[in-house]
C-alpha cells in the first residue's frame, strides 16, 4: 500500500510537472531580446571589474573568518571536555 | 475502499470539530478578519487616489491583504492544538496522518475564503475597482489560496512549538509562496481589466499545477516530519 | 580514547584546498590574460566569468542541500551516522549556497549597471537568484532559531525539500511575469575559445573553492556536535 502511494505520488508529481512546468524551459530557450544596451554608467569599466571581484574575494574571505571563528570555538569545547574527562577519571 | 471512505470520514470529523470551536470561539477568524480589514483601509490611505490607476494597483492590494491574512491565520491555526496537547493526542488516534493534514489545510482554506468574501468585496468598493471577468477572479483567489493554505499548514504544523514562530512563518513561507502571488497577481489583474499580455487560463493551470504538485508533497512530508 | 581521534581527523579538507587555490589561480590568469576582451561590452565582461560560475554552483549547492533533507527525512530522522551526516552536509551546502548567492547578487548589479544601465532590474534571472536566496537564508535562519534538536532538523530538511518543486514553479512564474519582455542573453555568447576556457576553468575553480568550504563545514558541523553528545554524556554521569 505505501509503495502503490508512493508511486502514485512520483506519478503525479512528474505529469504535473510535465504538463505545468516544461513550457518554462522551452520559453528559456526562446528567450532573445536585446542582450548589450550601453549604458550611462560614467565609472571606468576596469574600476567596476576590480570592484566586482574585490567583493567576490571579500564575501568569500568573511566565510572563511567565520570558519576559522566556528572551529576556535570547537577547540576551546575540546579542551574543556578533555579536562572535564581527566577530573572524572581521578 | 472501505479505507478510503474511513478516511474521509476522519477528514469529516476533523473538520467538524474545528469548524464547530471556531463558531463558538472565533480565535482565528476574529484576528483575520479585523486585521484584513485594517490592511485595507491602510492601504486606502497609503496609496494616492488616482481612479485611472486603480487597475493597476488594484490586484496587488487584494493579494497582499490575502497573504498577510492568511499569515494572521496560519499563526493561530494550530494554537488550540498546542495549548491543551490536542495535536498529539490526534496523532494517537488511529487516524489517518493525510487526513488529519488535509482537515487541517481544509480547515485554514475556508477561513481565509471567508475572510476573502468579507475584504475582496470591500476592496472593490473601496477603491472602485471595475469587475468585468468576476469568474476570472473568483477562480484565481480559490486557487491561490488553496497554495497559501498547503503551504501555510504544513509549516505551521511543523513550526508549532517553535522559538519566534510568528516572525519564522512568513519568513520560511513567503518564498515558497512567491509564484502564487505572482501568478495570483496577474491572474487578478486579467480579472479587472487591466492590460496583461497573456491569457487568464495559462496562469491558472499554473496555480492548479502548484496546488497539486504541493499537494502530495505537503501530505507526503507532513508523514514524514511529524515523525521526528 | 576512540572519540578523541574522531575528533582530530586530518580529512580530505587540505588536498582539496591546495587544488582550488591552484584552480583559482589558473582560472584567473585564463580570465584576465588568455580571454580576449569582448568586443561590444569591453573589460566587464570579465566579471561574468566568476559571476555566472558562482551563479551555477549555487544552484548545484541548493540542489544537494534539497537531496540532503530528502534523504535525511526518508530515513526518518534516526540518530545513525548517515543521517547526521547527510544533515549536517545539508547545513553546510546550505552556508555555501548562501555565501556565493551573495557573491552573484553584488557581482550581477555591478555588471548590470555597465551592461544594461541600471543596477537592478526585475529580469527573470536575477529574480530568480534572489527568490532562491532568499529562501535558503530562511533555511538558516531556521536551523539558528529552532536549534539543533531533531524537531528543528527535520523541519529545516523539509524546507529544503519543498524548496526543489518550488524551484521550479519560481522559474516558471518569474520567466513569464515580466511578460513580453524578456531581457537578458549575453549577447554572442563564448564564441571564442579563450573565453570558453576561461568560463570552464572559473565555473571548475569556484566549484573546487566551495566544495573544500563544505567539506570544511561539514566535518565542524560533524564534530561539534560529536563534541555536545560528550558533553551530555559526561553530564549524565555526574548525575548518577
């Protein structure tokens, strides 16, 4: 019985999903519009592209911190649980 | 057969029940009701009044009021079960998960189509909204909301007993919810005679597709995460 | 004692971060030495290449976030290993999604404002990377609000879950809501084929980069919580 209603429902989720869904993909395809437009954006296109990958390198380095920040904490955890288990043991 | 006719009767006795508490009390529809009310008259004020416009804002007044509301009713919807431990105790009975899932949904869909036929009303007599294709709308705010429903119990059910639940809710639901309101938007928007390029049905078909996808997802994983 | 050498596991994590930092490197050198600067847009072009290579990873990371719940509830929320680890994968797929979801969404404005003039426009393709951001920040904020008990577990992993149809139905919704207007196509394409190794190489790079964060997270997520289990063991005894 659950495995008839499971297929049934993976059944009806892939019509469903044929018959609602599939013309998005379809429409992507056929998506061609204007692409470049110039615009009046005075900045220097090298300024914008150390820009964009200053911010790529700096997002990336915040994660990064916040590790390092995680995995101090989990060592400090460490080192009070190895104490607390050297006090049970004496 | 003899399983599926004991299943809609345990829909049927669920529903029973929360219908007949929420006559003598009013917990749920109260709240919705008068803070829809408010929305619309906010909403009165808050945009310019500008009658050739109307059509153009029109369908975003009536989805936003709609979703806000339901958010109201979805925060209260399972607060009589966590009081008194009710929601376990259902889930000790012999009954049907699915079904107790779908009273529930069933349930949150008809006080926020009550609510819909005391604010859309107002809305359109509020700001003068012309009406040429009342089917049209009627059909998409049946449908919408039964998206806002499936979605809003589920984690609503899941989000119970949580920390912060009323601020958690819209935030874990309004993304996912996002389609409906587009496709709800547009659909509306049709209904009112505004100038949309597409045709009414493919959005609807749309949001029947969402409603029935949704639909055995959020009976299959309310199965699963109650389990836990 | 056993715990203590699963606490100090020397993974994979290392290997894998000496190759994405040569990966990254080579990327860039093939962004900015070996790819031709395109002829209609100019230089900023070359945000594009680490912008779209961080735009599909992070579709690729909220997929396997979505895979982790789904496996995580069908094995009902047990307490074995392989569900703690598919959750915990799934928290920190998750964390990466979210960190190059916010790497696109400031690298797209920049090249958008160059390209099209405007630093935002409700174009499907940023729609949808916002809508998808949007929803898997949720997830965290979840995972942070409800805990790391089961209950919060499983509700996170069935947001996941429904986040995989919603997909679907955000893509099809946004494609069509800006109506006959649909905007981008990065006109030309990768004709040339410095440009088509330089995308290969930055969508590979970013791949490795945020493959060794995962793992990295991944093995914290694992071990802090081997850590907490001690503790309560340890708490347990002293009561008795």
């Amino acid at each position: 019985m659950n495995i008839f209603k499971t297929i049934s429902a993976i059944f009806a989720w892939v019509f469903a999903w044929v018959v609602f869904c599939l013309p998005a993909t379809v429409l992507a395809q056929n998506a061609t519009g204007q692409g470049w437009r110039e615009g009046q954006e005075q900045i220097q296109g090298d300024t914008m592209v150390v820009a964009a990958y200053m911010a790529l390198w700096l997002i990336l380095l915040l994660f990064v911190l916040r590790i390092a920040s995680r995995q101090r904490t989990l060592k400090a955890d460490i080192l009070e649980l190895k104490k607390k288990i050297q006090k049970e043991e004496q | 057969m003899h399983e599926l006719t004991s299943i809609l009767r345990q829909f049927a006795v669920i529903i029973r029940k929360d219908l007949t508490m929420e006559f003598r009390t009013r917990d749920i529809l109260y709240p919705m009701a008068l803070f829809s009310l408010l929305l619309v008259v906010v909403f009165s004020f808050a945009f310019l009044s500008d009658p050739t416009r109307v059509r153009d804002y029109g369908p975003g007044i009536i989805w936003v009021t709609v979703l806000f509301a339901s958010t109201v009713g979805q925060n209260r919807l399972f607060d009589r079960e966590r009081e008194n431990g009710c929601l376990w105790a259902m889930l000790l009975t012999p009954a049907s998960r699915g079904a107790i899932f779908a009273a529930k949904a069933a349930g949150h869909f008809m006080f926020t189509l009550f609510m819909e036929v005391l604010t859309v009303p107002l809305i359109i007599l509020f700001f003068d909204l012309p009406v040429p294709h009342p089917a049209t709308l009627v059909a998409s705010l049946v449908l919408g909301t039964m998206g806002l429903s499936l979605i809003g119990t589920l984690f609503s059910a899941m989000l119970m007993n949580a920390r912060m639940k009323e601020v958690l809710l819209p935030l874990v639901t309004f993304p996912i919810l996002m389609p409906v309101i587009i496709a709800g938007v547009k659909v509306t928007a049709l209904a009112v005679g505004a100038q949309v390029a597409e045709d009414a049905s493919m959005w609807l078909k749309f949001l029947l597709g969402f409603d029935m996808i949704f639909g055995v997802v959020t009976l299959l994983l309310f199965d699963r995460m109650i389990r836990s | 004692m056993k715990s203590d050498k699963a606490i100090g596991k020397f993974g994979p994590g290392p290997l894998l971060a000496i190759l994405a930092t040569a990966a990254v490197l080579i990327a860039l050198y093939a962004v900015f030495f070996i790819a031709p600067v395109e002829a209609t847009m100019g230089i900023v072009q070359k945000i594009f290449y680490f912008h779209v290579g961080c735009a599909i990873n992070m579709m690729v990371f909220f997929s396997l976030c979505g895979i982790c719940g789904l496996i995580y509830l069908i094995m009902g929320g047990s307490r074995g290993r392989v569900a703690s680890f598919v959750d915990a994968l799934g928290v920190a797929t998750a964390e990466v999604g979210v960190t190059l979801g916010a790497v696109v969404l400031v690298t797209g404005p920049i090249w958008a404002r160059k390209a099209w003039g405007t630093w935002w426009t409700w174009e499907p393709r940023l729609t949808l990377a916002l809508l998808v951001f949007l929803l898997f920040l949720a997830y965290l904020a979840l995972r942070a609000f409800t805990g790391s008990e089961r209950f919060g577990r499983s509700v996170a992993a069935g947001l996941a879950v429904v986040g995989l149809p919603a997909l679907y139905f955000i893509h099809f919704a946004v494609q069509r809501w800006g109506g006959a207007h649909p905007q981008v196509v990065y006109k030309g394409g990768l004709t040339v084929p410095g440009m088509k190794l330089a995308f290969f190489l930055s969508v590979l790079a970013v791949m490795l980069v945020s493959a060794t964060l995962a793992l990295i997270r991944t093995q914290q997520e694992l071990q802090a919580r081997l850590v907490d289990d001690m503790f309560l063991k340890l708490d347990a005894e002293e009561w008795k």
